[in-house]
C-alpha cells in the first residue's frame, strides 16, 4: 500500500544528484555540531570537576555574609566562627541531596626553606574529608592526573607526621624542594642551615622541612614548622606558585584561630546544584545564620570556570546558528527547485483533492526524511571523528592552566538527540517557508503552468 | 436521472493578463443532467477550459453560480471543495499529468489516500477494477515512462474513476493522441459512461470525435452559441 511517505521517499530519489547535494550539507552541518557540542560538552565536564571537587569549591560554598569579600582581609569577622560552622553542618546533614560538607581556611603567609622566603596562599583541610573529595568517582572518571599527587601521597595519608604540608609543583620549585618525605631517608632531621650564599639546590632538597611564618588574626606573628610529604599539581597556573595543603588544624594554629573561611558543600549526583543552593541558604537561613550561599558556577567563586564556559557557549551558539542558516537555506533551495519542477503535480494533487495541508505535508515529508538520513550520517561521522581525535591524543595548553590539556570529544546521546532533532524542525519549518506559498496558488494556475 | 448534476447560473470569469482584463466567460449558463456524456467544443479561447475549471471546482467564478449535486460550490471553503472534488469529480488532463515516481497502481490510488473512510482491501478492488475497466492489467507496476500516450491516458481515466465520481472531466484528454487512439480513447469514455453511468464533460477540438457524442456545447467568447443533442451517438 502506497502512503504519503512513499511518494516523499520517491520524490526525494527522483532527484538524486539535488538530495545527495542538500542531504551532504545537512550531513556535515549535524557533524560539525556534534563534534563541537562534544567538545565543550568535554571542557564543561573538566572545568565543572576541577572547580568543585579540585579547586575546594563543593557544588555550594557557604560563607559568612560578606565573607567572600571580606575575609581574605578581615578573616576575624568574616570568618566562620566554630559555633557557627557547627550549626551550618548540623543543617546541612538534614538535607537529603548534600554528599559531603567540609570546612575550609584559606590565609596567607610566607613559606621559608631557612634562606628564602615565598609568600604562599594556604588552604587548610580535613585530610581525610579532603582525601574523599580527591577520590570521589567523579574526580576519578575526568581528571584523575590532576587529583594525583606529582610526588609523594595525598596528605591523609599521613596523620602521624606533624606539620605534614603538600605544596604546589611550582612553590616547592621555588624553595628548590625538589624532594618530599617519601623519598628522603628514614630517620632523618632538619639538618643545619646552609651557608645561604654557597647552598647548592642539592643542600636544600636534601630535606623536606619548611618553615610557615604567618600573622595571626590578633596582629602577632606565629611560626610553624612543615613537612611536604607532596608536590600536588594546580588546576590553574595562577595557583602553581603559591597554593599550600595541609591540615585545618595546622592552619588554625598558624593563626591561632577556631574559625574556617568557607564551607564547601559536595552534592549527590542525582541534585539540581541551582535548586539545593536556594535550599540550602534558605535552611541556612532559617536557622539563624547568616551567610552566603553561592552554586560553584557563579563568577565571583569559579571566575575561570564562568568565564570559559562563557566563551565556548557563545562560539557554540555563533557556529550552530551559522549552521543553521546554512541548513535553512540549502533546504530552502532545493525545495524551491523542487517545487518549481513539480508544479503541474501540485496542481494534479490538488485537482485530486489533496487540501494545501496534505501537499505541505508531503514536502515536509520529504525534508524530514532527507533531515533524518542526513542526521544519522552527521552522527556517525561524528562519533569517527571523534573517535580519530581522541586516539591521537591531541593536546594543548590552554591560557592559565598548568599542564596541557588532552582534547577530548565526547559524543553525548543527548547531544546528538537534540541536533537531529533541532535539524528536523529547521527542516521542516525551511520546507513550510519554501512552498506554503506555491501550494495557495490557485489549482487552475499550477496547471496552466505546467501547459505552458 | 433527469435532475440537474451541474447548474452554472449566468456566470461570469474574467483574468487579469498584465494591464488587460479577459473576459473567459460572459454570462454562461448551463445544465449537465446525471449520466450525460457532453463535449465542449469552441476555438481556442472560447472558454472551455474555464468552464470545466469552475465546474470540477477549481477555480471560481467572478459573478453567478455554480452548483454541484445541489451544493452552491462558490461558498464552499477550500477544504471542502477539495472533498467534493476528491469524492465528486474525476479528471483527465490532456497532457495525462501522471506522477512519475509513482507506477500505475500507484499513481491510480492517489485520490484514495487521502480518504480516510475507504478501507484497505475496498481501496485494492476500486484500483484492481478501474485496471481492468481501462485493460492495463498488464501493466499494474509499470512507471509512466515506460507507457506509451494512449496508455497513460488510459491510467489517467482509471485514476480519474477510482473514486466512483460522479462527474468525469476531462480537459482535450485526445488532444497529445494520435487519431487512432483518441477514438480508442473516447470510445472507453463512452463504454465507461455506459458502464458505470457516470457524466462525462470533456472539451476537444476535433470535430470527428463529435460523431460519437451525445450532446455537444459549442462556446465562443464565453458564451454558448450551440447547444446541440445528437441521435447518432454510437451504441
């Protein structure tokens, strides 16, 4: 039995040359779509874990109200006192769709190898709440090089070393640390200053002691010794020369202080970070503290993160819709050919009682068959491509990261779904645009046409 | 029998040709009674074509009226004259207007797609007896191309009675034929008009095919100069 889709399918091989032409671009166009969404599609994944889980942002960061200004500078007020982070963990354990919350103190200080001094920006952690972060799936599934450290091991990994710090590739550089616990012999201590004048670098990585040098929160100077027991790597190069790890407590002795930064809040996989951020400050709130609650992709907490995703979505959009209107202008010319060529059809079918709806029907049967083979062509010149680059282990460095950067085209289902699915509607509203207005031409017109 | 099928009531239809107005039809009035089989003859311009436009309702007229089966057609909307044409009327072009992806099957059963109330296996009988009536039972999965003239006129009858009309229109239907096949070809009109008793209005320049009709119109400058009803109309 014959149907309107088989005259369409009929119709679009009458034409072979014209179909393979439009069917190619609109090919080509899904392809290209695909390729670049599974490239940002990629970049998001690998910001988005690098900021929440490697950066110490959580999902939600939980501040003191006008502690993300302020409390790099006035951390006294702005810090989270203990009381205060007790209440915010015991409301956040309520909440269903929050995985983890921990506590964090950032400050500044200098960091000597016993002849320099480098100023450091120190973060001060849980390490066992800071080693599940490290390990979470997640992490594991994206950016596992990142999260492993270059030297030595994570630092929950040793509890029983006081003053156990793990600094950035680049700041241990700089001290010429060049070696961590680990790799030291057993037994040893801190040897005697070196003649600083005469220290080769070998004098200084023939320990691991550091010494951290801070003012505390009352205005004093406090001193403490360290021992890198790793070199971690930074996400972003800004951070390679100064970030310091180790123990919150270690960090509040530097600064004589009971108090944290920031919570950040590490959600289930299954939570809509925008909804529990509202969530959370709202039971923040509600129980009478007052705080900040921002979701890790606002600017003013992830501006590296922000500020890319921002960038890769606006080439994205420029490409698709430069895409699309490729699209809609090579379905919309052939169509017009097409129309043009079959305009005593047109009349015969409406003489035969084919409404205009049906023949518009029929032509966006058409276009939607041709967007439909041409979608799963993109899509499995897609998936190659991808395939190709992935296996060639292509990479860059992108400003202000640390280490080259593997591209990696992801091909997401839903991507591709949702390209086909755009190219169907452009198709067939392309289609609509191109005949509607042949099909109300009058029926003694079309065939008079075709006389002529 | 007797009652009027078609009544067109002092019509008139007029085409804009550039800065010129045509005046097709001048005040046209005409009845075509149930199972007549009529020609419109007249000179080129005459009219004919017009007159079979407004009749099978696809195109409409200026001034007067045109009714169908008893149904005013100029008020009906597109939608629903595309019904009466689909249910109501056949139509035979003179250049065949086949679809050419399609076979002759095919290309048969195009009005019966779009009628949702012909089952399946009654839409396969109306194709398989208009193949028959016409004597293309040779050729049912053959495409256009393939046909010669008088064979793809003979599919265009078949297409234009699958539907059970009850009116047949047919616009010079011999007039891309050859002189044999075109008497072959009014003469399966006729046998058809008589089979089936369906009305046949067709316009034709040939003179000789006028010894084998029933009634013959004769129009010039839009209007019927001759109305003519033959006895010799062959059996």
């Amino acid at each position: 039995m014959t149907s309107t889709w088989t005259i369409a399918l009929r119709n679009l091989a009458r034409n072979r040359r014209r179909t393979l032409t439009s069917g190619l671009a609109l090919a080509v166009g899904v392809a290209g779509i695909s390729l670049l969404g599974g490239y940002v599609a990629r970049v998001e994944l690998f910001l988005r874990t690098s900021a929440i889980y490697l950066q110490n942002t959580g999902h939600i960061v939980v501040y003191k109200a006008g502690g993300l200004e302020h409390a790099s500078s006035r951390p006294r007020k702005f810090n989270l006192s203990a009381s205060e982070l007790a209440a915010v963990r015991s409301t956040l354990s309520a909440l269903p769709e929050v995985e983890l919350a921990v506590d964090y103190l950032s400050g500044v200080g200098l960091l000597g190898n016993g002849c320099k001094s480098v100023p450091f920006l120190g973060v001060g952690v849980d390490p066992k709440l800071h080693a599940r972060v490290l390990q979470h799936p997640e992490v594991v599934r994206v950016t596992p090089d990142l999260a492993r450290p270059v030297q030595g091991k994570i630092l929950a990994e040793y509890a029983s070393i006081e003053g156990a710090v793990a600094l950035s590739s680049g700041l241990a550089r700089r001290l010429s640390k060049s070696r961590v616990h680990d790799q030291l012999p057993p037994g040893r201590t801190a040897g005697a200053l070196p003649d600083c004048k005469a220290a080769s670098a070998d004098q200084f990585a023939a320990d691991a002691n550091v010494q951290l040098v801070a003012l505390t929160y009352d205005g004093s100077l406090s001193a403490q010794d360290g021992e890198i027991v790793s070199t971690i790597k930074t996400p972003l190069s800004a951070a390679d020369e100064t970030t310091l790890v180790t123990s919150l407590s270690r960090l509040q002795q530097l600064f004589d202080t009971d108090t944290a930064t920031y919570v950040a809040v590490f959600l289930k996989p299954s939570a809509n970070i925008h909804a529990a951020r509202d969530s959370v400050e709202a039971r923040l709130r509600g129980a009478g503290l007052q705080v900040s609650v921002y979701a890790f992709d606002d600017e003013r907490i992830n501006p590296y993160y922000a500020g890319n995703m921002a960038m890769l979505r606006s080439i994205f959009t420029f490409f698709s819709v430069l895409v699309a209107c490729v699209v809609a202008l090579s379905v919309v010319n052939a169509m017009t050919l097409n129309v043009i060529e079959r305009t005593r059809e047109l009349g015969t079918f409406r003489a035969l009682g084919f409404t205009r709806r049906d023949l518009l029907g029929l032509f966006v049967r058409e276009s939607v068959l041709l967007a439909g083979a041409a979608s799963i062509a993109g899509v499995l010149v897609a998936r190659l491509c991808a395939s190709l680059i992935n296996g060639a282990e292509l990479r860059f460095q992108p400003p202000g990261v640390t280490d080259p950067y593997q591209i990696v085209i992801a091909t997401p289902p839903a991507l591709s779904a949702m390209t086909c699915a755009a190219l169907l509607c452009l198709c067939a509203l392309s289609t609509w645009s191109a005949v509607r207005r042949s099909v109300r031409t009058g029926i003694h017109r079309l065939l008079s046409h075709a006389a002529a | 029998m007797n009652s009027p099928l078609i009544k067109l009531d002092q019509v008139h239809k007029r085409y804009r040709l550039g800065d010129t107005t045509v005046h097709a039809l001048r005040g046209l009035s005409l009845e075509l009674r149930r199972g007549e089989f009529t020609a419109v003859v007249g000179a080129s311009g005459s009219g004919k074509t017009t007159t079979l436009n407004l009749i099978g309702c696809i195109d409409d007229a200026d001034e007067g009226t045109v009714v169908f089966d008893g149904t005013a057609v100029t008020a009906l909307s597109d939608d629903a004259k595309c019904a009466l044409r689909n249910q109501k009327v056949g139509f035979i072009f003179q250049t065949f207007n086949l679809v050419p992806v399609l076979d002759v099957y095919e290309n048969i059963e195009l009005p019966l797609l779009i009628n949702p109330r012909i089952a399946a296996a009654d839409r396969r009988e109306r194709i398989m007896t208009a193949i028959e009536d016409v004597g293309l039972s040779d050729y049912v999965r053959q495409v256009p191309d393939k046909l010669s003239g008088g064979q793809r006129q003979r599919v265009a009858i078949a297409r234009a009675l699958a539907m059970d009309p009850l009116l047949v229109l047919a616009d010079e239907p011999t007039a891309n034929l050859d002189s044999t096949t075109a008497y072959k070809i009014v003469d399966l009109m006729l046998e058809l008009n008589a089979k089936r008793k369906v009305t046949f209005l067709f316009s034709t320049h040939d003179d000789r095919l006028m010894s084998r009709v029933a009634r013959v119109i004769h129009l010039s400058d839009g209007v019927i100069v001759r109305d003519e009803h033959m006895d010799h109309r062959a059996a």
